[in-house]
C-alpha cells in the first residue's frame, strides 16, 4: 500500500521564486548606490552594499529552495 502525500498547490509555491527578484533590483540602478559613504571598514558605500547583496542573495536562495520544494 503506497502513501498518500496531500497535494500541494504548485501556482501558491511559484510565488516564492518572487523573492529571487530582490537582489536583481537592488544592484540594476548603480546610480542608486553609486557613493562613498556611509564606508564600512574602509569599504565605501558602493562596494560593501553589492557585497551584501552577495551574501543576501545566498541565503534567499536557500530560503526559497527550502520553501518550494
């Protein structure tokens, strides 16, 4: 006798591929982003911000790995 996994709705899932757009948007327009300061450690403004989209992005792809599948 096999197991009956519920189904789940796929379109409610898909949604979630949504938050992979973040990081895309954040870092299009380096006019946005494009100044020295606030500096981090040194770092301006312009490189620590796509350095933490970086790291961002990591774990919204983990995140919504985990939640779609």
């Amino acid at each position: 006798m096999s197991k009956q996994v519920p189904s789940t709705d796929p379109g409610r899932r898909r949604w979630w591929y949504l938050v992979l757009l973040a990081p895309f948007l954040a870092t299009l327009f380096p006019q946005i982003y494009n100044s020295m300061s606030p500096a981090v450690g040194g770092l301006p403004f312009f490189y620590w911000y796509q350095l933490a989209w970086v790291i961002v992005t990591g774990l919204l792809t983990i995140l919504v790995y985990y939640l779609v599948r």
